[in-house]
C-alpha cells in the first residue's frame, strides 16, 4: 500500500494532474513486489501535513484552528488488513 501526499502550493502540476510532494509504503510489500516491513507498530509510519498545505490560499489572518495534521498510518494498515 502506498499513501500519496499532495501540497496545492508544492505538488507541480502535469497535463494529468499533480505529482505527489511525498509516497510512504505502508503495506507488507512495496510496489515493487519487495517484502517492506517499516510500518510494523503504531507511530512508525507517520504522515504530518502542515498548514501551509492544508490552508494554502484561505482568506483571513492565521491562526487558522489546525496547526499541523498528523496521521498515523498504522491504524489504517490494519484496518486493510483485517478486511483483506
């Protein structure tokens, strides 16, 4: 599994679209068919987006309510994986 990161500022955009800024495998095996075990415990695959990503071109004056996001990818692993 592989999870993409896009920032509007940051991601240059293609004729396809964007291209992602970050790509963190979270699975067992990468796209590469190569046996991946760096997401094997909570926090040890983490993503953080920060608010220049996710507030890029709001109107008003920051501080905006989110700081920065951080997700976990752990959770969502396992999640997959007992409804594989």
């Amino acid at each position: 599994m592989t999870f993409y990161k896009f920032c509007r500022r940051r991601s240059r955009r293609t004729r396809n679209g964007y291209h992602p800024i970050q790509a963190i495998e979270f699975g067992n095996i990468t796209t590469r068919q190569r046996p991946y075990n760096g997401c094997s415990a909570p926090n040890t695959c983490t993503l953080t987006i920060n608010r220049a990503c996710i507030y890029v071109d709001c109107p008003g004056v920051p501080p905006y309510p989110i700081q920065n996001a951080v997700i976990d990818l752990y959770p969502i692993q396992q999640a997959i994986f007992r409804n594989m």
